[in-house]
C-alpha cells in the first residue's frame, strides 16, 4: 500500500470515529467532511481518478444538502417549543 492510501484510510477512520462521538449535529458535520474526503483520497489511490472527481462533486452538493437539512431540524425544534 502506498503512502496516499494508507493516508486517506486514516483520514477515514479519524472522521467516523469523530462523526460519531459528537452529539450534536452541527459539530458531526467537521467529522463527515473528514471521512468523505478520505474516502475520496484512496479512491484517487488506487487510480480510479473519474470515480473520485465524480465522488468530490457529490461530496459538494451533499455537505449542502446536510446544512439545510440541519437547518430544517432546528426550525422544527424552535417551532416546537
């Protein structure tokens, strides 16, 4: 395994394990980013460089997609209330 790979794959496991240990919604959204870009990484690793650029465009539109979502659930518990 190269030195890129081995990188990427930590990058993966700090990011999960962080996304997970944190509660609140907001402060997970740091470890996602974490973990997506190192799922990214080792693709581009293994040489598969289309799949990754496709993957950081989705990666893009999805970290969107998830503020808004997380917006909606505070509009939601505020309303709540």
């Amino acid at each position: 395994m190269n030195a890129l790979l081995l990188a990427s794959l930590a990058a993966c496991v700090v990011g999960t394990v962080s996304a997970v240990l944190r509660r609140d919604p907001i402060q997970k959204l740091p470890g996602i980013a974490l973990a997506k870009s190192g799922m990214i990484g080792a693709v581009a690793a293994e040489g598969y460089l289309d799949v990754a650029a496709a993957g950081a465009a989705m990666e893009a539109v999805g970290t969107i997609m998830f503020c808004v979502y997380l917006i909606r659930i505070e509009e939601v518990r505020s309303h709540g209330e």
